[in-house]
C-alpha cells in the first residue's frame, strides 16, 4: 500500500490496516504522537477503528521530552 507519510511516498505493508498499526509498526507510543489522516486529526481513541488506505496523507508528530 502506498501512502504520503509526512511527505514523503511510503510503501507499507499490506499487513497494516489502521492508525495504531501504523504506529505500532514505526514503535511509536500511542500517548506521546499526534496523528492527522488527509488533513484531520484523528482522536488517540480512535486509533484502533481508523483504517489506513492506499493514497491516504498522513503526518505524525511525535513529541520527545528534553531539558
């Protein structure tokens, strides 16, 4: 599956098919990421019932704590 991710074309796995595989996949922590599918944020709750789909946008944030 092909999919813009942060901008850039990405091939993923046709194994992945929603938001919290996707991050899971990238070892990404649920509560530290803030995920926007083709222009909306999608609610962290949601993660598990979003589908990622071919040609879908999407831009993660992932926040690191520092000081």
């Amino acid at each position: 599956m092909q999919v813009q991710l942060n901008g850039k074309g990405t091939e993923l796995a046709d194994t992945i098919q929603n938001v919290r595989e996707l991050l899971l996949s990238y070892q990404l922590q649920e509560k530290i990421v803030i995920v926007e599918r083709n222009g909306e944020i999608v609610d962290r709750s949601r993660y598990e019932e979003t589908p990622v789909m071919d040609g879908d946008r999407i831009e993660i944030v992932h926040f690191v704590g520092g000081g």
